[in-house]
C-alpha cells in the first residue's frame, strides 16, 4: 500500500514540474464538505492595498522611540508623500501602509450660508493630512494632524468664526498627551499661523489589558467643527472623518523580540516565503506555493479541496503547545500515510501548510479529521524547514501577531489574521 501512495505521490512531484492532470473520474466523485470553515467573516476582513514583490519584503517601519526630531521629520514626509498615491487615503479608514503606519487625507470646501435666504456668505477652504505612528517597545502610539493648506474668501462672518479639530478616544485607560486633543482657533489665525498642527501621544499602562499578553484597545476619531458668533448663519460640522484603531500589547518574551507594543490592528499583515534561487527555504515556499496554488495535487486528496491563506480566507496564529503538537501529529500521519515512515531519510521532515501554528493547522481545523484537511502535508529538507520555520516567526514577532485571546474567556476563537503569499 504505501509504494502505491509513493507512486502516487512521485507522480503529483512530476505532474507538477511537467503539466497537468486530472483523473476522469474525479468528475463524478461527490464533494466531500468542506473541513475548513472561514473564522473570520471575509467582510470583517479589510482588503490589503496591492504590493509589489520589494514592498512585501520590505520589513515594517515602527517607531521605537530612538528616533531624532530631523529622523521623525522625513519619516513623517516619506508617509505623507506615499500616502497620496493611496486611494484609501481620503477614505474614514485611511491607509495602513503597515501595522506600525497609517495615513488620512482629505479636501473640504467649506461654505458659512445665511439661515435667512441660504446665500453662501464666506468659504473656508482646507486640505489636511493625519499621520498615525505606532510603536514596537512601547505601548504607545503617535498622531500628527496638520492643515496643508489653509483658504478662505468673502468676510463678514470669517473674523467671528471659530474651527476646532477635535480628537475621541482616550479615557481611563489609555492615557492622552492632553485630556481632550484638540485645538481651536478664529479661522483668520489659523490662515495666517505658521503652525497650524495638533499632535498628542496616547499610551496606556505596561502589563495591563486582557489576557495572556495585556491587550487593551483603543478607537481613535477625529471631527471639525466651524461655529461662528455672527447672527443667522449656520454652523457645520463633520464627525468620523478619521477612525484609527490601535491594539497595545504586553506579549512579553512570546513575540521573540519587544516586550510592549501598539499596532493598527486594521492592518492584515502578509507573510512573505521566497521561493526564487537562492532562497534558504525555497522546498518550504514551493509547497506553499502548491498548497495554495495546486491543491489537487497535494495530500491529503480529495475534490474540491481549497486552501486558505490568501485573500479573504486569512490563517490566524495559534500560540496554544498542545493544540500546536496536535496539529504536527496529524500532518506527520498524512506524510506516513503516503510516504511510510522512512520518508524522513535523506534528512527530510514533514513540513505542513497551513502551519501548526495556525487555527487552520491539521488537527485545529478539522476536529481531528485530518483527512478532510483543506491543507497539504509534505516531506521536505529538514535545513528548508527550519529555515522556514524562523522566517515565519520573524514575521510574526516583527508584526506583532499574536493568538489574543489567550488567557480570556474567548480563548479557542482565533483573531489577529494574516495572510501568506509566495515571491517567485
């Protein structure tokens, strides 16, 4: 039986190298359910901006505290330059270059109108930009809100008129720079002001939040409002123009690296396996690349057979031991079932997408059926698969994926998505 399943197995390796094939009967097998079930609603689920090849590679840029006020000056103009190239941008949501980056823009003609016959009596016209910058060694997080430019035209009611930005979201446990950010000034002062920023730091407390690693979170928005004292005009107002939402954490010694930290959790990180020559884990990136790209052509077989990771369908990290052994164990009997157990000669290991370390991981995401798995158990070099294995969990530390709700009633309900995708 097991030469059988080698033959078999030998012939998927070729098929792949070579073309295609498909079984005439395949056609007329029943689709078995699917084992894989969708944890996180694909419409809860932000759609990442496309990136090119050098930008997935690119490791995230947090602030870490150590930075000069010139460093922190261009890091600020570098955001805002790329961020208006971003449609998302001038969306409520902004764009989240990164889980450490975020960035709003925006437009508005503002018109003062009378209450007595609805003519426009002045105009206030602004453009305004909102950089966002969380920190990884410290639960804290940055806001940098300036008008680019600043108009008005007509007169009568501008020198009695007031503008307020005005920033919600920090309270008692996330403590703000200011008890209330916000600034406001007649509209004449702020067309003439050489400064015309607001800026405030929000933290919350090391080591307190939820759960194993102290998670508290934070919604941050930020409103306008014109109001002026001269008789019969309306007053306007925008609330939400921004919405930032941030996670602190105190995940300790769990993320290999900074022991505090704060990132944009609307954010879903994508982690990038190379699998060009040269690559110290190219078998680990090939079989990814199948997993998700081939599955009829991986193990466990069977119709209809597809494999998260990508678009909608995030993995999610699972940080439980057991559950982790859980998941290793089953993916080691696919192998030995297809393989033998002498698969591990010439140095090989069972290398599994998607990981242990995953919700959707072998065991986790089947009850134990593994051989419903929409996954793919392989042998591949045991060096490719530990290389593999520290590349993932560079990213996740760099990241700040974390299993969240360990150590809280939710424990088991996976959260903190994240995507995987190959460079070949």
């Amino acid at each position: 039986m097991h030469s059988i399943r080698r033959h078999l197995a030998l012939l998927a390796i070729l098929v792949t190298l070579t073309g295609t094939w498909s079984s005439p009967a395949a056609a007329n097998e029943p689709e078995p359910e699917l084992a894989w079930i969708a944890t996180t609603p694909a419409t809860s689920v932000p759609s990442p901006p496309r990136r090119s090849a050098e930008q997935l590679l690119t490791p995230p840029r947090p602030r870490t505290g150590g930075e000069t006020a010139m460093q922190r000056a261009e890091l600020a103009e570098d955001l805002k330059t790329e961020c208006r190239s971003q449609p998302q941008a001038t969306t409520p949501s902004g764009w989240v270059k990164d889980r450490f980056q975020q960035c709003f823009l925006g437009t508005r003609e503002i018109g003062l109108y009378s209450m007595q016959d609805g003519t426009r009596l002045a105009k206030i016209d602004i453009e305004y930009s909102l950089l966002a910058f969380s920190y990884d060694g410290e639960r804290r997080v940055d806001y940098v809100f300036s008008f680019d430019n600043f108009d008005t035209e007509g007169g009568v009611p501008l020198p009695t008129t007031t503008l307020t930005v005005s920033f919600a979201g920090c309270g008692t446990l996330v403590n703000c720079s200011t008890l209330v950010p916000a600034r406001t000034e007649l509209v004449p002062a702020w067309k003439v002001a050489t400064d015309r920023t607001v800026q405030f730091t929000a933290r919350t407390p090391q080591d307190t939040g939820d759960g194993l690693y102290k998670i508290s979170r934070s919604l941050f928005t930020m409103d306008i409002n014109v109001a002026t004292a001269a008789p019969n005009v309306h007053p306007w107002s925008e609330v939400g123009m921004a919405a930032s939402r941030v996670r602190f954490d105190s995940a300790g010694a769990a993320l290999g690296g900074k022991w505090h930290g704060a990132v944009f959790s609307d954010f879903v990180p994508t982690a990038v396996f190379d699998r060009r020559a040269g690559s110290d884990h190219v078998e680990e990136a090939t079989h990814i690349d199948h997993a998700l790209h081939m599955p009829s052509l991986t193990f466990p077989s069977f119709a209809g057979k597809s494999v998260p990771g990508e678009g909608s369908r995030p993995l999610h990290r699972l940080m439980n031991a057991t559950k982790q052994n859980a998941n290793n164990a089953a993916s080691k009997a696919i192998c030995i079932s297809i393989w033998g157990t002498d698969y591990t000669k010439n140095n090989r290991e069972c290398d599994e997408f998607p990981f242990k370390t995953s919700y959707e991981g072998s065991s986790t995401s089947t009850n134990g059926n593994a051989a419903t798995w929409h996954g793919s158990a392989r042998p591949i070099s045991s060096a490719h698969n530990s290389n593999g294995g520290n590349h993932l969990k560079l990213f996740f530390g760099l990241n700040r994926v974390l299993d969240e709700n360990m150590g809280t009633s939710s424990e088991g309900t996976p959260s903190d998505p994240f995507l995987v995708t190959v460079v070949k």
